[in-house]
C-alpha cells in the first residue's frame, strides 16, 4: 500500500479511482502508512472499508 500506484490500488475490492486517489494523496501529504488500519484516517475511509482491506493488503 506504500508503494502501489492509484492503477495498482483499483485491482482491490472496493476500490475505484476515487478511492485510490485518496489513498496515494494521503500518503503523499502524510507519509508511509504504519498498518492497513491507518487507512481509517484517510477522509471516506471508515472501519468498514478498512476492516474489508485489511486481508487484501500490506504495508
């Protein structure tokens, strides 16, 4: 998840281009991520969607 590309993160369940952007644009502006549950604080990503990530991904 630290280094997929907003491409790479579309492959995942749940997730659309807008998602994924999200995604890359946090990580730009705020770092690595340090778990998959720090998804949670990316704005529209609730512990749902994260809960339904978390076997999908890696950090």
């Amino acid at each position: 998840m630290n280094t997929a590309t907003v491409t790479e993160l579309q492959q995942l369940t749940g997730i659309g281009e807008k998602k994924a952007q999200k995604i890359v644009d946090y990580r730009t502006d705020h770092g690595h991520f340090q778990s998959v549950k720090d998804l949670a604080q990316v704005p529209g990503f609730g512990e749902k969607t994260v809960a339904n990530l978390q076997d999908q991904l890696t950090t």
